[in-house]
C-alpha cells in the first residue's frame, strides 16, 4: 500500500516568508508525527497528533511553528515569517494507535534564503 | 527523559567485513528502541526495533541488535558489509505507553570501500 507522502519535496523560500508543508500519513494510521532534521540539531520532534485528542506541540521551537490535522488524516505544518535557521528536512511519520513503529515520509527539504 | 547515544559520526569497513555500528541508551522506565536507516535523500526507514520480547531482534538486510540491560546498550551488527549497506543509521528510543515520540541519536555514517 501507499507510504507516507509529503509535499512539497523541495521549498526554497525568502526569508520573512510563510510556507505550508503537507503530510499524508498512511491510511489508517491514527498518529501522525512531524520531526525536523537539521545539520546543527539532528533530529528532533516538532508535534504529536493522535486521534481527535488535542496535539502536544512540546517540540515546537517557537510561536511560529504551527500544524493541523484535519479529519484525522492530511496534517499541514505552517511556518510563519521564516527565518534562515528553520533551512532544514522537515520528516513526517504516521503510526497505528498504540504501535511503536513509525513509517516515515521522505520528507521536505526547506531551504530559507 | 530519555536519551540516546551513538558512539562514533563516521565507521568505515571494507565490503565483507563486520559492521559494528554502537548505541547507548538512558531511559527512566524500560524502552523501546530502533534503528533507523537513512539512505541520501530519502527519509527513515526501520530496520529492526527491541519491544521488551527477545534480547536478539533480528531486521531486513541481515542485521540484527542485541538489548543488554546491564549495558544499556542497542547495538547494530551485521555480519558482513555489502557496498549498498552504506547510509546513515540512527538509534532511537520512545517510551512503551502513552505518548511514543521518538529521540534519536546524532547518526553514524557507515563508509563501505571494497
């Protein structure tokens, strides 16, 4: 069946600017994860979704880090007024309820100038 | 909190060789843990993941880990290197209940020369 896909593959956007980065998760699959992988932090977790329960955005490193999910499905990460240190591989990974096993997405590639 | 480590960025073999690849892990309450393989430009593919039933967890392309409590350890073998073995290979750990984020290591390169 269909992996995790995400949209785009590749962004380059100017500093300053807003961009939206789409997932979609395996169908089926109840949790949705959206990880960073840059050169200087690794890779870290950004947000949890599970279910229709509110998200843990624990990870979030700032306020202009933002994600939805609708229908418990697409989720979209928004990052507003990008900044050059968000440049970085943003990962998406889905998970049936309950089960360790995360499937992930090939990722974005964001590129801020 | 949880943590991992991976002892070694870069660990160069020849192709036939033993691949030793290390992790150490430091959790609270008793893990899960992963290795993950990334190949360039592509995203993270799961390898073989310790879910508190067998100590020896056997993956895909021949490798396997061993979970040493004593040791906190995780480490990835494979008895013998292929030139396509060559990516990056990350150990994680998440939690067995509850909010499963992963928390990975910092990766090891593996170099494959022939």
């Amino acid at each position: 069946g269909a992996g995790v896909s995400q949209s785009p593959s590749n962004k380059v956007t100017e500093k300053g600017k807003d961009v939206e980065l789409r997932c979609d998760p395996i169908s089926g699959h109840t949790a949705l994860y959206w990880y960073r992988q840059s050169l200087g932090q690794g890779l870290e977790f950004l947000i949890y979704f599970q279910g229709n329960s509110a998200p843990d955005k624990s990870g979030l490193p700032s306020d202009r880090f933002s994600a939805e999910r609708t229908g418990g499905s697409v989720s979209t990460l928004t990052i507003q007024r990008t900044q050059q240190e968000d440049s970085a591989v943003y990962l998406c990974a889905s998970s049936l309820a309950g089960s360790p096993e995360q499937y992930f997405g090939p990722g974005t590639r964001l590129t801020v100038t | 909190a949880q943590s991992v480590t991976q002892l070694g960025s870069h660990v160069s073999v020849s192709e036939g060789a033993l691949v030793l690849l290390r992790c150490n892990y430091s959790s609270s309450v008793p893990p899960y843990l992963f290795w993950y393989v990334q190949y360039p430009n592509q995203g993270l593919q799961l390898l073989l993941k310790y879910t508190s039933a067998a100590t020896l967890v056997k993956g895909i392309n021949g490798f396997e880990a061993e979970f040493k409590k004593s040791e906190t350890s995780f480490h990835l073998t494979k008895p013998s290197a292929h030139m396509s073995d060559a990516a990056e290979y990350f150990c994680a750990v998440s939690a067995l209940a509850g909010f499963q984020k992963l928390v990975f290591g910092t990766g090891t390169r593996l170099l494959v020369s022939p």
